[in-house]
C-alpha cells in the first residue's frame, strides 16, 4: 500500500499495478529489498508508473527511513500527527501521499485530497475556485465523523464520480450523481 502510494504520483493506478508486478515477480516489494536494490534495477522494475527515476530515489529513500524508524510496528505507535509530520519530512512525499499511506496502510482518519475531490468540489461550489488541499480536507472532515472506513469509501466513490462525469475535459455534468448538491447562486441566495 505504502509503496503504490508513492508510485501512484502523476500516473494512474493501471501503470502502478505494472510497477507492483514487476517488484513482486523479482521478489523486490518489500521495504527491505528496496533499501539494498541498485537504484538501477529498481528503476527498471518501476518503469511503468513513470518518473522512474525520481521515483526509484524516493522509493529507496523512503524504504531506508522506513526500515531505520524500524517499520510499521514502531510507526504504529506515533501519534497520527507525528506520523504525518514524519512522513512529510521525506523528500517526494506530499500532502495527498502522506494522508493516503496514513488512511490506508495506517488506517488513520484523514480525508484524501485529490486533484477529482477538488475539481468535484470546486465544479459544485462546495468550496471557492481558490480552495487549497487543507481547505479541502478541512471541508470534509467538518462534514463527515471521523472514520476512516468511511473517509476510504468516500474518496473512492469521489474517484468514481471524477473519472466517470466530472472529468477535466467534457464533463458530463447533466448525468452526474451529484447534480442534486450542487450549490447555485440562487441556492446561497435562499439560504442567506
């Protein structure tokens, strides 16, 4: 999970799942083995999900910090705050990619932000244009108890919504499922 959350970044599942073959096939998708891979050789086994070589020195990075902090069973122990602020500080982690290892592999609360929760959110007017990933998360964790079985199903549901209709380019917005929260003008007027 940990290691498909950095691999995922700017490709799309599909590649990534190339990329977790090959690990698997050459008994490489484990922290342990990434730590001692040449960089070469995990390069060619990443390949699919792009970026391979940036990816394969974050990979390695991250493998190596993993193992020293001394792996999930020490990790487990950080608050979700600390754990965060930990996973932050490794070069090539962001906001979307921590929070995704954080509510998947760790199954902490946090709601993923991504680029189909944003574009939903903005098209909707649930949040302004100029709304950032913090307001974003913000939004959602007001709205929503904190759960991450719930957060997990919400964002792939939003997935789903931003693949299928809300797409950047020829929208589908008269079939979407969303239609009925859409908040209009004249919505926020009658609500004023």
């Amino acid at each position: 999970m940990i290691i498909g959350a950095l691999l995922t970044q700017n490709t799309t599942w599909k590649n990534v799942e190339k990329a977790l073959a090959n690990l698997r096939l050459n008994n490489q998708l484990s922290f342990s083995a990434i730590s001692v891979s040449p960089l070469q050789e995990l390069q060619k086994q990443i390949k699919p999900s792009g970026y391979f070589r940036q990816k394969s020195e974050r990979l390695k990075a991250l493998a190596i910090a993993f193992t020293d902090a001394g792996g999930i069973s020490q990790l487990e122990q950080k608050t979700t705050s600390d754990l965060r602020k930990w996973f932050l500080a490794l070069k090539g982690i962001g906001p979307e990619t921590a929070d995704s290892i954080l509510l998947y592999a760790f199954k902490r609360p946090l709601f993923v932000i991504d680029a189909y929760t944003l574009r939903i959110c903005k098209r909707h007017e649930w949040l302004p244009i100029t709304a950032n990933y913090n307001e974003a998360q913000n939004y959602f964790t007001r709205q929503l108890p904190a759960d991450p079985t719930l957060f997990n199903e919400y964002h792939a549901l939003l997935v789903q919504i931003g693949k299928n209709f809300c797409r950047p380019k020829s929208p589908l917005c008269e079939k979407c499922p969303l239609n009925h929260l859409r908040i209009d003008s004249t919505t926020k007027e009658d609500q004023q």
